[in-house]
C-alpha cells in the first residue's frame, strides 16, 4: 500500500523552504506522494464549520473572498 500526503498552505504558510523541508521529511518517512492542493473549496452546507481567511493570510493560489 502506497501513502501520499498533504501540505496545507492555509495554515503551513507558503515559504518555499518550508514546503521542500516539509516534503523532504514526508519522503524521508516513506510518503509516496506529496500534494500542494491548488484551490481551497468548501461546499455550501459543509459541517466543518466557521472557516474564514484573513485577507492577508499568505496562500499558493489566489483566493477572492
């Protein structure tokens, strides 16, 4: 069975060191895969509850809010 994993720039950051120390340590660990998702959607009605972003939260990908 093969493993990947998540980096979540909405609360990792987006330094670009951090991202390849973090993916290094993940392969290191015997990851597969590592993923840097692209856009952050929620669906209406999604019971995660309150989930906002502060306009000046660092994100890899634009997000309009």
């Amino acid at each position: 069975m093969k493993f990947g994993i998540t980096y979540n720039s909405a609360h990792l950051g987006t330094d670009p060191a951090r991202i390849a120390s973090f993916a290094r340590r993940a392969e290191d660990a015997g990851f597969e895969s590592f993923y840097v998702p692209e856009h952050l959607v929620l669906y209406p009605g999604a019971s995660v509850g309150s989930f906002e972003l502060p306009p000046a939260l660092p994100v890899a990908d634009p997000v309009d809010l």
